[in-house]
C-alpha cells in the first residue's frame, strides 16, 4: 500500500498549495481530495466544516495518508483543532493533520514594515478570528485587517476567475479593505482559491502593496516538520506520484485541475464516505 500525503481542500484551492509542496519535494507521494460537491466551505456553519472535514480526513487516512495537511484555511479554522485534540486519539493516534494558518501567521509579520496587514479570506475565516488570534502571539505588533470576499471562491469553483465579472468583485472587496486602513502593505490571500484570481488582484493593487499567497510558506514549513519528524518523514511512501480526487464530477475537476496544474489531470470520483454516500 501506499502512504502518500493527503492534501485536502473544499474543492479547487487546495491546488495551489499542493503545487508548491510538490514543487519543493517531488520525491513524496500525494493524495489530493477536493470535495466540490460540497464547496463552498467558506459560508456554512461551524459544525458543518467541522463534520466534512472530519469526513474526508477519515477517508484519506483509510487510503493510507499517514499525514494529512488541511490545503483550506476554512477547515484549519473551523475543524483543525477540535480533529487534533478530540478525534486523532480514535481515528489514527499514529497519524497527524496540520493545517495552513499557523505556518502563515508564524512567517507573515516579516512581510511588513507598516505593521498593518490585509486579511483576504473567506467569511468562515474572517468570523473565525483566527488569524488576528494566531498572528498576535507571533507579532503582537502588527494589526490585522480582515475582509470577506464571498463571491470569489463560487467563481474559482465555476470556472469564471478570468472573466470581467471576476475583476467586479474584486474591485468591490479590495476597495472595502482599503477603506479600513491607508497604511496596508502586504495583503495575504487567505484562502486557498485566491491564488487563482492573482493575477486581476494584483493588476488592481497600487505597486507598493505587497500580494502574498500560502504556497510558498506552507511548503517551506512541511519541509522544516519533515526536519524535526524524520519518524513521520520515513513513513511517508517515496514514488513522486500524484493522485487526485474529488467528490464532484471527476471529468469537470480534470479539466479545471488540467489548466491550473499545467499538464493533464486524471481526477477519480469519491463515491462513497464510510459514513454514508456522498450527496
Ligand atoms: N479554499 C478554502 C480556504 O482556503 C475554502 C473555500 C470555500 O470552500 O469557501 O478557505
């Protein structure tokens, strides 16, 4: 059996993590879960996060993921802590989840010198508080300025992140951030589908604003914990093959993936949760 790395995300923005990982270390496995039939995360409850994430780090341990990383600054919000603390006793004591948020609000205080951040993230992420609470243990000096952007993970997930429709809505929630404060320097794209509007967000930011996205650092920190647990590194199976699923309509996944990914994404349905079928 295999033991790759599960990498699991609402739907399509996990992908945007899952490269830069695979990226830095192309020699591991990785076993990428994108759950779009349920997408988007970003505006249900609490315990609904917590119940499918719950759900689909379950499946990936079943499919041998000794390690599953939350690709979703959602999940890692609403579900992270309460699957470490409660659930991994009896559902993989031998296994570890980690999440995005903490390796960013260790390293993203660095990014400014106006010590006023942006906070681009989805409402689940904003009503959170998360990052506020995280990045104030690590830089208590810096303020956090946070801002919803519901309409743009429904326009990443149906294929619309390049239409002018796309520029509309970002326009509108980059100008409710900019109200908040004038001294934001860096903006950090919290949420995982963001990376893939990059482009037209940057095109709308003056050029002294610095646009920074989750890869990148998240990748860097997995490296860094595989350093300090070579015991979980060892067990993390070494063939640099990548698998993709979703709970979604495998061919429409493939070709959104496809485009992201540069080359040609096979992607397998998930037919069914040990819990039940998927919906
Ligand atoms: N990509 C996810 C995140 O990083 C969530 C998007 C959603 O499903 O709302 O927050």
């Amino acid at each position: 059996m295999n033991h790759p790395i599960g990498v699991f995300d609402s739907g399509l923005g996990g992908l945007t993590v899952l490269k830069e990982i695979y990226a830095l270390m192309p020699q591991y496995d990785y076993l990428y879960l994108g759950d779009n039939a349920r997408a988007p995360y970003g505006t249900k409850d609490f315990e609904t996060v917590y119940q499918y994430t719950l759900e689909a780090v379950k499946w990936l341990f079943d499919q041998g993921c000794p390690l599953v990383i939350l690709a979703c600054n959602t999940a890692s919000a609403k579900a992270l802590r309460t699957i470490q603390q409660k659930d991994l006793s009896h559902i993989g004591p031998d296994k570890r989840v980690l999440g995005v948020i903490r390796p960013t609000t260790e390293v993203i205080g660095d990014y400014t010198d106006s010590n006023h951040i942006g906070i681009l993230a989805t409402q689940g992420t904003v009503d959170s508080m998360s990052y506020a609470i995280e990045l104030n243990k690590f830089f208590p000096e810096v303020h956090v300025h946070q801002q919803a952007c519901p309409t743009w993970v429904p326009l990443v997930e149906n294929g619309l992140h390049s239409t002018p429709q796309a520029d509309v809505e970002i326009e509108k929630c980059l100008r409710l951030l900019a109200e908040q404060s004038p001294t934001i320097d860096t903006i950090l794209l919290a949420c995982t589908h963001y990376p893939l509007l990059y482009d037209k967000i940057r095109s709308q930011l003056p050029s002294h604003i610095q646009l920074v996205t989750q890869g990148e650092i998240v990748a860097g920190s997995l490296e860094d914990y595989f350093i300090r647990h070579p015991e979980m590194e060892s067990r993390i199976s070494h063939s640099g093959q990548l698998k993709f699923y979703t709970t979604g309509d495998k061919d429409t996944f493939g070709q959104a993936a496809s485009r992201f990914w540069g080359s040609e994404v096979i992607a397998m349905r998930v037919e069914e949760w040990k819990s039940g079928i998927v919906e």
